[in-house]
C-alpha cells in the first residue's frame, strides 16, 4: 500500500505541475514583462534586459528565507491562476460544443439554421450529380460525387442540430444511435459504458481525455488576452494557444465520436442483453452454427426502441 499511495502522489504531482503551476508561471513571466514594457516599448529589447537584470539583482539581495518565500508564492500564485482558468474551461467546452446560454438562443438558431441549409444543398448536389448518371459512371463522374460527398461529412456527419462543427459531431452520433438503432444515447449512455470491455473504455477515455486537455489548453487564450491591455503582443500568444487547443480539441472530437459510433455498432447488442431486449450475442442454443440469426449483429430499430422505453422509465 505505501508503493501505492507513493505512485499516486507523484502522478498527482505530475499533474499538478503539468496542468496548473508551469501554464501559471509562465502567465505570470507574461504579467511581467507586460507590466515591464507595455505598449510603448512592446519591443523594446534593451529595457526588457534592463529589467530582467534589476529583478534578479533584487532577488539576489534577498535573505535566503525571503527568496525561498517568493518561489512558494510565485508556485501559489501561478497554481491559483492555473485553478481560475481550469474553472473557466467548462465555459469554452460549452462554447466549442454549442451549448450556448438562453440569451444567445436567436444567435444559436440563426447559425444551427445556416449549416442546416448548406448541408442541404450539398445533399441536394450529390443526388443531382447521381441522377444524372444513374448507369454506368466514368471516373471523372465519379470523383465529382465523392468530392461532393466528402464536403457534406465535413461539415457535418448527419443534418446539423447545433451552431458548431464540434457540438454537430455529438449530435450526429446521437442522431445516429436514435434513427439506425431506435437508442435515445442521453438515456442509455451511461449503462451501455457498463457493459462496454475494458479495451473499448480505455480508447475512449484517451479520446475524452485528449479533448478535455485540448479545452485547458484552448481556455489559457482568455487570461493572455487579458493583457492585451497592458501589453498589445499579448494578442498573438492568445491567438496561438486558441488556435492550438481549438485544432486539438477538434481532433479528439473526431475521434472519440468515432470511437463512440463503432462501440454502437459492435456492443449495442450487448447492451439489449444484459437488459434482456433481444437475445444474447452469439449463436442461441440449438441452433447450428453458420445459420443466420437475428440475435447476432447490431441492434435492430425495434430493440433499441425497446431498450429506449427501459432506460427512459417513462422519463
């Protein structure tokens, strides 16, 4: 139990340090040299080495207990900073997924209805470029419906429901639990992860795990842009971290809504089992193996409706 509890301390640690106290500190070398600087002198080299040479002199003449007391500060003060922006990221996860407050509700309706329509013209497009060639297509023919193709599931994998490209890809994955397999997944989630192998609930952790460290680090954007009132260089550094976490937490969004698709189609069955809709997966008792069966395979609409009204309890 001691090499136990040894091992979980340092991974807290590690993530402490991680995750709160080196994105602080280096915040709080930012406050500095905004502060040192300002506007006037954004670039001005010579006065920042001016000013780092006085700091550590300063530091320098402090008694060995004062330098060991400003580290402790410096470490609380950038660990505090880390927790504030921690706290913010559940913001710039509901901004990234669409889940955006009441009075933005025309603005959400507004941008939900502009996707909507331009996946449907897309759709639109693709069956036109399919009716007319109906028979025998040349390559170039071809081509041009797969291009087509590929711009509708960029922008969104089934008909936009929400104001963004990441929130439309949790939406497509429950549009497609609820229409392909009659599964309402805001129900049923939670017991389908129950049953799910240990293999399949560690790639999605990972995936959910990369999301939720790409919105940390998106979030950081906010408190840089906060000093851009002292500092106007401050702007690009916000600009990168945004654009990073952004990139990154689009990726892991892509993943792990994938990942979430593929766990439908091979253990929804699973799922209908152990709440007794459907039969088991596999081959049922007396009956020859490498004869079809309904009870092998995905859920079919009619079970999954039925799994639906279980996990619902008339919610």
């Amino acid at each position: 139990m001691g090499g136990f509890f040894q091992q979980l301390a340092k991974t807290l640690a590690d993530r402490w340090i991680s995750l709160l106290v080196l994105p602080g500190a280096f915040f709080l070398g930012a406050v500095w040299l905004s502060v040192s600087l300002g506007h006037a002198d954004a670039w001005n080299v010579a006065l920042l080495n001016r000013q780092a040479e006085n700091a550590a002199t300063t530091v320098a003449d402090l008694p060995t207990g004062a330098q060991a007391l400003l580290v402790v500060a410096v470490l609380a003060a950038a660990a505090g900073v880390g927790f504030v922006v921690q706290a913010l990221a559940g913001a710039t996860r509901r901004v990234w997924l669409g889940q955006w407050p009441r009075p933005l509700g025309p603005v959400t309706a507004a941008r939900t209805a502009r996707r909507r329509a331009r996946w449907h013209r897309l759709v639109e497009e693709r069956r036109a470029l399919e009716r007319a060639s109906p028979g025998t297509r040349t390559r170039e023919q071809q081509d041009e419906i797969d291009a087509v193709a590929h711009r509708i599931t960029r922008l969104a994998m089934a008909e936009p429901g929400r104001p963004t490209w990441m929130g439309d890809r949790i939406h497509a994955v429950e549009s497609v639990a609820y229409h392909r397999y009659g599964l309402d997944l805001a129900y049923g989630w939670s017991r389908l992860w129950l049953v799910l192998p240990d293999p399949a609930r560690t790639e999605l952790t990972a995936a959910h795990s990369a999301f939720a460290a790409a919105v940390a680090t998106g979030t950081w954007a906010v408190p840089y842009l906060l000093l851009t009132m002292v500092w106007w260089p401050a702007v690009l550094v916000a600009v990168g971290i945004g654009l990073t976490g952004w990139a990154r937490a689009r990726a892991a969004v892509a993943d792990f809504t994938t990942l979430t698709e593929a766990v439908l189609d091979l253990y929804g069955r699973t799922l209908g089992a152990a709440l007794g809709v459907g039969g088991p997966t596999g081959v049922p008792t007396g009956i020859p193996t490498g004869v079809p069966t309904e009870e092998t395979g995905p859920l079919t609409i009619s079970e999954g409706e039925r799994i639906t009204d279980l996990v619902r309890k008339g919610r």
